[in-house]
C-alpha cells in the first residue's frame, strides 16, 4: 500500500508522499496567482459601472497585477537567495491577504490601484518562488511534473475565480453588482491566501539553499524525507556542493559568463514568449470577447467558466507528459497548434454579423488554444526558467526571468483592449498567430531538452556548450 503510494525515481528509490504534500502546499501560491489574475475579468465590467473609466485606464488597472509582479519578482529573487525560499513565501501570502481586502474595501480607484499592485507584488513573489522551490526539492524524474503542479494551482485558481465571478453575477442584479458583486469577487481572494499562510508552515526550506548556507544535515534529512529511505543523498548533498563551489564570479559575472549567458538569453526569451501567444488576453478579457462575438453578459461569464475548467484538466494532461514526452516537444507542437488557433481567430472576427455558428466557432477555437498553451507553454516555460539556472545565482537568476515574464504580460494585457480598438480583433489575432510562428522556430533552434538530467547535470551542461 505504501509503495503505490509512492512515485520512482531515477535510482530505483521510492519518493514519498511527502514530496507530494509538500508541492500541493507550495503549489497554492499558484492558485493564489491565478485567483489574482482571474478576478479582473469578472470584475472589470461592473468597476467601469461604478468608477467611469474609459479603456485606457480600465486597461492599466488590468494590467496592474503584473506591474507590481515585476517588482516583487526581483525583490523576491534577491531576498531567496539571502533568507532563503520558505521566508518569501510567507511575505507573498500576506500581500494576497491584504490585496484582496485592499481590492474589496476600495472606494476609489487610487486605492483600487494601491491594492492591485500589492497584490501584484505578492503574485510575482510566488510566480518566482513556487516553481523554484519545487524544482530544487523534487527528484529530476518527476521534476517536470512536479513544477507543473504550479500550473495547474494556477489553472485551478482561475477557474475558481471564474466560477465566484459567474455565481455573484448571475444571482444578482446588475446594480448590486456594481456596487457591491465585485468587492466580494475580490474579498474571497483572502480565504485561499490565509490557507496558503498556515500550511507553510508544514513545508521545508528548499535543501540547495540549506548546502548554500553550510547547514549539510539538515538539507540531507529533506532529501531522504523527499527522496526515500534508499536514496543516496549524501552524494547528491555532495554535487550540490561542488556545483556551489565553482568559481565565484559574481553574480552578474557568473550569469553572463560562457554556457550562462545562453541560458539566460534562453530563459528571457522564453519568458517573454509565453506572454506573446496571447493567452493573457483571452484570460483577462474572455468575457468582453465572448459578448462581442455576440453572447450576453451572463452567457459569456458561464463560457468563461468552461474555457476555467479545460484549463485545469489540460493542465493535469501536461503533468503527465512533461517529463514522458519532454519539454521541447510540447513546446513545439504547443506553438503550431495555438499560431492556427489564433489564425483562426483572426478569420472568425472578419465575418460580421456574428451567428450562433460563429459564435461556436470563436468558442472551439479559443478553448483549443487554450489546450494548446496549457499542454505547452503554460507550465512549459515555468519549467524552464525553475531550472536551467545554476545553484548559486538561482533565485536571482530567475527572477530577472520572471520580471520580464511579466513586463510581457503588463504590455499585453495594457495594449490588448488598445489593439482590439484601433486595429480591430481580425488583425490583432493575426499578430499573435505571427508571434507563435516565431515561438516554433525558437524553440527547435535554441531550446535544449532537460527532462531527466539533475540541476547540477544542467549546469555542467550549458558550461561544456552541450545545451545549445
């Protein structure tokens, strides 16, 4: 019974259970970033009914999530390398506590500003953090799918939120929605970031910033908790230590010197990749998008809620083939089935007036390129930027990845509502579907395959020139 518990490992030990509670809990710092980027697209509509504001504005509280998750993923890289991993994620729980009742609370928009942009700082802790921690603490057999745990938090995150937004807007009028439905799509945030804040509590600290620190026996017990009675951690506490004791060039001079500085060019490029496939887009505006395709309010809430729950089942499809099928051909086939989806798109917005056929077609083809990014660069590129970083300069390193992630992400979801204006919904799909072209080529020519190799393995690799 104990053993079909447990999941196998490269040596032939068994790891236990408690890898599993241990990437669950983390993992919520996921859930809590997707409930965060979720919300606005419920809320979005009923705030304009309340504070007035035209698009632009409208566009930058959107994109305020992610402005202040630049700034909190390089404060989160530089404190996880100083106090350790564990410690920042406490900070992270608290700004989502406080964000959601900040949000909830707001009688203005300054202070609906202030409070998206703490949260904001929290999102882009956890997004730099979660994905990190877990990579160093899982085995390299089910690492890929271990992170992709994060993903899926996140996926389960928006589809929580959807169904709280799709609930409070249907049971209620839509005066009592603007003044009061969003304020309670916001304030539920706090129930999952209190839960997140205590069960911390259960978790580790990440065992590579325990050999970081000179604290060897302590990282040794995490491993043989992680890892299983049988597996040889002394040895691996043993390479973590030697891949530490390279020569210290600095952190600058180590990220950019040889094998690193194509690794971070990788990592950056990657991040800014996933944001260009357009999927921040369709999440913060797949309402607005359904009604224009010619749902109503409550019909495009509830399609929503449906494009929520495929994210979440995909996402579970991607865990179990990332670390199978590796990451580059997901990657791969991810980038060519989303480019025709978007294609599609731009196709389908050419057609005017809009019919239930249409209307059909724009659902399959949004819910398909969903599946798409879910199956690939949703986790993929967290995957990615968790652990192609050497051990040193590791949460450093990855936050400069993540910060750019989310620059990608302001620009998109700031200039999305701009686009669809000016250029219209034909042309702005287009252009995602020429990004996504783009992100294939990339991928085959510069990406290199890491499923299965240890992080030290992976840092030998891009210092011997073997990774690309």
């Amino acid at each position: 019974m104990k053993q079909n518990a447990s999941i196998s490992t490269e040596n032939g030990s068994k790891s236990t259970p408690y890898v599993i509670l241990i990437v669950i809990i983390a993992a919520l710092g996921g859930l809590l970033f997707g409930y965060d980027q979720g919300v606005i697209s419920g809320a979005v509509n009923f705030i304009d009914g309340q504070f007035k504001m035209g698009d632009s504005l409208l566009g930058f509280i959107s994109g305020c999530i992610p402005l202040g998750a630049m700034v909190g993923c390089l404060v989160a890289g530089y404190m996880a390398d100083k106090i350790g991993r564990k410690l920042v994620l406490f900070t992270a729980a608290i700004l989502f506590i406080l964000s959601s009742f900040g949000c909830a609370l707001a009688h203005s928009v300054g202070f609906l500003i202030v409070s998206r942009l703490i949260g904001g700082l929290g999102v882009g802790m956890a997004s730099t953090l979660v994905p990190l921690y877990i990579a160093e603490i899982a085995p390299e057999k089910i690492r890929g799918t271990m992170v992709g745990g994060y993903q899926l938090a996140v996926a389960s995150g928006i589809f929580v939120v959807y169904i709280v937004n799709a609930i409070i807007a249907n049971t209620h009028t839509l005066a009592w929605n603007e003044h009061f439905g969003w304020r309670w799509m916001f304030a539920a945030g706090a129930v999952p970031g209190l839960l997140f804040f205590l069960l911390l509590f259960l978790i580790p600290e990440s065992p590579r910033f325990l050999v970081k620190n000179g604290d060897e026996s302590r990282a040794e017990n995490v491993l043989q908790k992680v890892q299983g009675n049988n597996a040889p951690v002394k040895k691996q506490v043993t390479e973590i230590r030697e891949s530490l004791q390279e020569e210290n060039k600095g952190f600058w001079g180590e990220l950019f010197s040889k094998g690193f500085r194509m690794a971070f060019f990788v990592a950056i490029v990657a991040a800014i990749m996933q944001q260009l496939t357009g999927v921040s887009a369709v999440a913060y505006y797949a309402p607005v998008i359904f009604k224009a395709a010619g749902a109503g309010t409550n019909a495009s809430l509830i399609e929503t809620v449906l494009i929520g729950l495929v994210k979440v089942l995909f996402v579970i499809v991607f865990m179990f083939l990332v670390d199978k099928i590796g990451r580059k051909k997901l990657l791969l086939w991810g980038s060519a089935l989303m480019a025709l989806c978007l294609f599609g798109l731009g196709f389908a917005f050419t057609t005017s007036p809009f019919t239930k056929l249409i209307d059909g077609f724009i659902l399959a083809l949004i819910l398909l390129h969903t599946i798409a990014f879910e199956l690939s660069w949703g986790g993929g590129a967290w995957v990615l930027i968790s652990e192609i970083f050497p051990n040193r300069i590791r949460g450093r390193a990855s936050s400069l990845a993540s910060c750019t992630l989310w620059l990608a992400t302001y620009l998109v979801t700031q200039f999305f509502p701009i686009m669809l204006s000016k250029l219209g919904s034909s042309w702005t799909y287009v252009i995602f579907g020429l990004f996504c072209v783009i992100m294939y080529l990339f991928t085959k020519y510069m990406i290199p395959e890491t499923k299965e190799k240890s992080l030290e393995q992976i840092q030998k690799d891009w210092v011997a020139g073997s990774n690309g």
